[in-house]
C-alpha cells in the first residue's frame, strides 16, 4: 500500500468535517486513489519491461543466400 500524503491527509480531513458527505463515501475516494496509484505503478512497470526486453532481443543482418 502506499503511504498517505500530505495532500491526502488534508483532504480526507476536510471530507471528514463536511456534512453532506456519507461517512463511506471519504474511505471510498481513499481507497480509489490508492487503486489508481497502483494501476499506474504496474502499468510504468510493464512498459518499461516491455521496453527493455525489445532493446535487448539479438538483432541480426539478413545473410546472402548463396546459390
């Protein structure tokens, strides 16, 4: 899990002392963005992979075929 920021702790705070936001609607926004932190860590994470292994394959120069 990623830790809480600064940001977050102040939004969640502020979410918590309004009144026309649910209790559970401030845990689900939390929990959202740590989702989508997350999905996007993995998703750098497989580019990046993907990206290595392509530079790494062998490349060759065709041989003349000899008749």
């Amino acid at each position: 899990m990623i830790p809480l920021t600064a940001n977050e702790i102040r939004h969640v705070y502020a979410l918590t002392r309004r009144i026309d936001h649910p209790r559970g609607h401030v845990r689900r926004w939390s929990d959202w963005r740590r989702h989508q932190a997350r999905a996007r860590y993995c998703h750098y994470k497989r580019r990046i992979r993907a990206a290595q292994t392509s530079s790494m394959r062998i490349k060759t120069t065709p041989q003349p075929l000899l008749l």
